[in-house]
C-alpha cells in the first residue's frame, strides 16, 4: 500500500515540472528580443560601414585617376621638340595660334576672360556654370626621318616617306621644328593615306612667307600633328539615387571634327590656379591667379587643379551641409557655386603641376 501511494506522488510531481511557466517564457522572449535587437543592429552598422567604405573607396579612386588623367596633358603642354623651353613657334597658319595653354572661367555674370573656342562644344549650354575650362597645345612628334625633300624658304610642300591611316589631313595644323626653330603650317591639299606623300602648305591656307629657318628643315626635322585639348566639367543626363550625375570630359579638339570622351563620373566641380612668374632677379616671385587675373600666359610656369569628387552611395546619415574649399573657391550647400548636397560623400582633390616646356628664369 505505502509503495503505490509512494509511486502515485512522484507521478504527480513529474507532471507539475513540465513545460515552462509564464514568467519563464516572458523572460525568454526578452532575452531572445535583446539578442536579436544586437544582431540587428550589429547588421545595420556592418551595413553602413560598408557603404561608407565603398563610397569612401569610389571617390579616392576617381579623385586620383582624374587628376593623373588631367596631368598627363598638362604636362605635355606647349611641347614643340627639341626647341620646346625656349623656342618660338613661328605661325604660318591663317586663323590659327600655338598657345600651350589657357584657361576660362564661367559664372553667372558670363565667360572670362572671355568664351573659349572650343571646335564641337557648345559652352554656354555644355560646361558647368561655376566651374573652370582649361584648354591645352601640344605638338604629337611623327618622327624625325619622315621628311624624304629639303624645305628651302620659297618652298611651298614638302615630301614624308609614310602618311599611314592618313594621320596629316587637309586643313590640319602641323608643326615643322628643328632644334633653333618651328613653323606652324596648315596643310592644304588632301595627302595619300598609305605610304609615301605629298604635304602641301599653299597661301590658301598660310600667311604669304615661306618657312626660315637658321638652317633648312631637313631628314632630322621632327614632324608633328597639333593636339588640341580642353578639360571641363558637364553633365552627363544621367541620375543615380537621386543625384544629377556630373562628369569630367576630355574634348579633343579636331580641325575637322572633334570627339568629346567622359572621363570620369562624379566630379562636381573644377577650379583652376595659374602660377605666374613676374620680376627679376632676387625680386622674382611666382604667384598663383586664377584665369581673368593673369596677365602674360607665355610667364605662366605651373598650375593647380583642385576637384570636388562625389559618391552616389547614400553614406551620409544626414544631409552634407558642408563647405568645400576649393583653391579660391568655397563650394558649400547654400553658397552661390553650390554642391548637391543630400547624403552623398565628397572631397576635395588637388594637385600642382610645374610645367616642363616653360623656362624658369624668365
């Protein structure tokens, strides 16, 4: 008797335990609600970490490959061969100049010091209001054993051993150097585009004086094309998550067409400084003005390029109301030259370029 009643309690006290009460179970739930409110958390944070990097990542990119990209044509600039430091361009050319380099600015009050003529590119509807066109001369060397004839003074053509793709065209600039001078030229007839040719420089298309050299251009005159280039700032027509999608663009500048080419999304804005070199002797100085304030662009020795790069990654928590510095400009949410703002990230890039075809002892 006393061992069924014995077995008949310990069953009874093996049901009460099962399961868990309610106060267990809400403290379960809580605990559980914790951990997944870290996790979350923990989530959202990895996650705008991540955008913040990717976005951080993307602008130092392009901020670095533009200002390489722009380099490489600025320090080219003004190269004419061997005479390029202190050589002078003779131009024969009509309508035409060899002038290294320039620069414009736009605001709301216009072009200075005034509109740019860029061949192909409209700048009152295409280069951003508030940001800087810098436009660049080089001469691109064919080789020095391309002429087959001597070039006397009264001449007016002269013969090259290869013209292959047909690189020299009708009304093309040309540069003809030696090591104590160059000639500017446009080419007036329409040369072959495969082997040996003919390249004329008529009065139609030059000035009524022949090429007068120290010495005739001979077999070791280098033959080059002229490279025109302009860099500025426009839009692209594109939106990404809200944002208009700005651009830098590379436009080179063709006698007879010209090829407008994006280079790199995401540049707001360029501002431009002219270092230019005044005095003499002890008294000599260099000082950086932008391009309305120079005053003689043949002094002009070095240039700094500052860029305003975007993300279009939402990696701001709030809206960027900060101002950007930008050599003599400020760039701000509310200034009159203005940033998109919104939750992009930005930064300023900036570099200074001594140019290598313009002696430093002016």
């Amino acid at each position: 008797m006393t061992s069924r009643c014995n077995r008949g309690t310990t069953t009874e006290q093996d049901t009460r335990q099962r399961g868990l009460s309610l106060l267990e179970l809400m403290i379960s739930l809580a605990l559980g609600g914790f951990l997944m409110l870290g996790l979350v958390s923990m989530f959202l944070a990895t996650r705008s970490s991540a955008q913040i990097e990717t976005a951080l990542a993307r602008v130092q990119e392009n901020g670095r490959f533009a200002l390489d990209l722009m380099s490489q044509d600025i320090l080219r600039s003004g190269y004419t061969g061997c005479n390029s430091v202190r050589g002078i361009v003779t131009e024969l050319a009509k309508d035409a100049a060899f002038e290294d380099l320039r620069g414009h600015e736009r605001s709301s009050a216009g072009w200075s010091p005034g509109a740019p003529v860029l061949i192909g590119l409209d700048p009152d509807s295409t280069a951003r209001n508030g940001s800087d066109v810098i436009i660049l001369q080089t001469g691109v060397s064919m080789g020095h054993d391309e002429l087959t004839t001597d070039i006397a003074p009264a001449d007016r053509s002269f013969d090259i051993s290869d013209n292959t793709n047909g690189v020299i065209q009708q009304n093309d600039l040309i540069i003809l150097s030696n090591c104590l001078t160059s000639h500017l030229l446009r080419v007036t007839n329409s040369p072959a585009t495969s082997g040996a040719a003919e390249v004329k420089f008529e009065t139609s298309g030059n000035v009524d004086s022949g090429v007068e050299p120290g010495y005739r251009y001979t077999a070791q005159t280098e033959l080059m094309t002229v490279e025109n280039v302009a860099w500025y700032v426009a839009d692209t027509g594109r939106v990404k998550n809200g944002y208009n999608v700005w651009a830098l663009y590379r436009l080179d500048l063709g006698v007879s067409s010209s090829f407008r080419e994006e280079m790199i999304e995401g540049v707001e804005y360029m501002q431009v400084l002219y270092g230019e070199r005044s005095g003499t002797g002890v008294l000599r100085t260099t000082r950086f003005v932008s391009a309305p304030n120079v005053s003689d662009w043949q002094n002009v020795v070095a240039v700094r390029v500052s860029l305003l790069i975007q993300s279009y990654e939402l990696a701001r928590t709030e809206d960027d109301t900060n101002n950007y510095v930008m050599l003599d400009e400020t760039i701000g949410a509310a200034t009159t030259i203005a940033h998109g703002g919104g939750r992009a990230l930005r930064k300023v890039f900036n570099t200074t370029l001594a140019l290598r075809n313009t002696p430093y002892d002016l």
